[in-house]
C-alpha cells in the first residue's frame, strides 16, 4: 500500500458470523485513492463479506468498516461510491439510455451520458431494453451504471462473467484510465489473469483471514515453483515421471513443465535431448500461487 496515497476504504479487525459460521476473522484491509486492489479467496473465503461491509450492506459483528473516514451508511460517502455486484436489481422495461439517465440522476455531479456511453462501451445497444440483452450485454450496462456518478471507489464483483474478449479487453482498458485517474477500485474475480493484469495489490483471503497481501510480484515470490518451457522431443508421460515435476503439458513440439526443482529439471533435459531448443524458465504465475497459498491456509 503507497502509505503518501489517502485511504478511502478500510476494515479494520473486522469480524462477522453466520450463525456458527465464521465468514471473516479479525481482517484488516485498506484502500488507497489510484489503486486496484483484487481481493481472492476460494468459495466461501469471505470476499463477498468483506465488500459487502465495506458498501454497508451488512455490520460488522466487530472491529469495523470506513467509508472516506465515515460510515459506509452515510448518505455523504454513499454518493462517492459505485458498485457492479453480481445481482443488479435493474428495471427490466427501460431501455439503456433511460437507465444510465436514471442513474445519472442520482448523483450530485455525474458523468455527461456521453462519457459513461463511451468508458463502458454501450454505444450499439443503448436504444434497447435492459430485459432483451444478453447476460454479457448486461453486464457491460451494470458497468455503466456504476461509473455513472463519478466515483471515487468502485466495488467490481467478477465484472467480466460473461463478455467475450474485446468487451473484457475494453472494460480493463476502462479500468487502468479510471485508476490513473485516482479512482480506487476493488475487484473481487476468480479470472486470475484479470487480477494478474489490472492489480497494483491483492489480498488472498482464505477461511476468513487474510492470508497474503503484497503487489503480484510479492504474491507470485511466495511459492517456489516455477515454470520450464521448452521445444523438446522427450515424451511426456517419461518427464511427468521425473522427480519434482508437479505438472506438464505438451502443445505440438513445446513441453511446459511446473516444478520446484527448475535446475534440477533443466540439468536433465538438457543431458537428455541435445536437440532441446527454446528453453525459458519463469516464476509461477499468479494462479499458482494463489492455490499454494490457499492450499496452506486450508
């Protein structure tokens, strides 16, 4: 977290239960003005919790949520927020343009019509009923409404599901203007090259802690394996046999292998094929990671 950055969103040792069920436990998470912050966890790792404390939708049993220093209720640090939840309770029988008009008015200084049509690339459809679109049309019309008020914090939950890959592309283009902008933005996805791609920090959560923080760099440093690529004509199923090789897989002539081991592994492919061309060796990636983590947590 940049500590010259102003917080605009945090929880501090926030719990809450469901009965018996412990969805967060004492977490602690801040929000920076610029910043995405991507929020992961498995099902049930208490992501939805954690936002929904932060909109106000639910209290915390203890510790607590803030909203620009106040309540997440506060009428004043309600107007300053936008959010793209998976349900969007959203007139079926207006048409987009009526809707982003609707929702414009429900701001002290929105954004002009022609601004929101444009960010999130509703420009084909905004003549056309909410009801008859496709579910990846009306996601791209829930990202509207809620870049709608000019913002300065945006709670995104999964706001890809469903668009094919120029609209994703498009919306994460959006996405970086908006935080080059100073909008803070929190994403919750299980797309983890989304989170790869658009995150300054992420936060796993995991059985309702917080069990890693850091910038993808961080997060990817926590676990050791890492991936060998290579245009080989070793069989695949013998290298999968191979001490240390945790996964491979073929495509045409190139074998890419993930292991914990990577010197030991190249030592022996290359004593093994001197034909091998090709070779790089890289960090894990973010998914990786992400379930090594999580797999520790458990």
């Amino acid at each position: 977290m940049d500590a010259g950055k102003s917080i605009v969103a945090q929880l501090k040792g926030a719990a809450k239960s469901y009965g018996k069920v412990r969805a967060l436990d004492g977490v602690d998470l801040a929000v920076t003005a610029g910043e995405v912050l991507a929020v992961l966890g498995p099902n049930g790792a208490g992501k939805t919790t954690a936002i929904s404390l932060l909109l106000g939708l639910l209290k915390p049993d203890a510790g607590e949520a803030t909203l620009f220093g106040e309540s997440p209720t506060s009428l004043s640090a309600r107007r300053r927020i936008g959010a793209m939840l998976q349900t969007a309770g959203v007139p079926d029988t207006l048409t987009v343009g009526e809707l982003i008009t609707l929702f414009r008015s429900y701001y002290p200084d929105p954004r002009t019509f022609a601004d929101v049509v444009a960010l999130a690339g509703v420009d084909d459809i905004v003549k056309r009923r909410y009801g008859k679109l496709s579910g990846g049309q009306q996601r791209r019309v829930q990202f509207a409404l809620s870049i709608a008020g000019r913002a300065q914090i945006l709670f995104l939950d999964e706001p890809t599901t469903g668009l094919d890959i120029s609209a994703r592309e498009r919306l994460w283009k959006t996405i970086r203007m908006l935080a080059a902008d100073g909008c803070a933005i929190v994403l919750t996805t299980h797309y983890l090259e989304e989170a790869e791609a658009l995150a300054d920090r992420v936060c796993v959560l995991a059985k309702g802690k917080v069990v890693a923080e850091g910038n993808v760099q961080q997060i990817r440093a926590r676990v050791s394996q890492r991936r060998v690529s290579c245009i080989s004509s070793l069989d695949a199923g013998a290298i999968a046999a191979w001490p240390n090789v945790r996964n491979i897989d073929r495509s045409g002539e190139r074998i890419e292998i993930v292991t914990d081991a990577a010197e030991s592994i190249v030592r022996r492919l290359l004593n093994e094929d001197a034909a091998l061309s090709e070779l790089e060796v890289r960090r894990a990636g973010l998914a990786e990671a992400f379930v090594e983590i999580t797999k520790e947590a458990a």
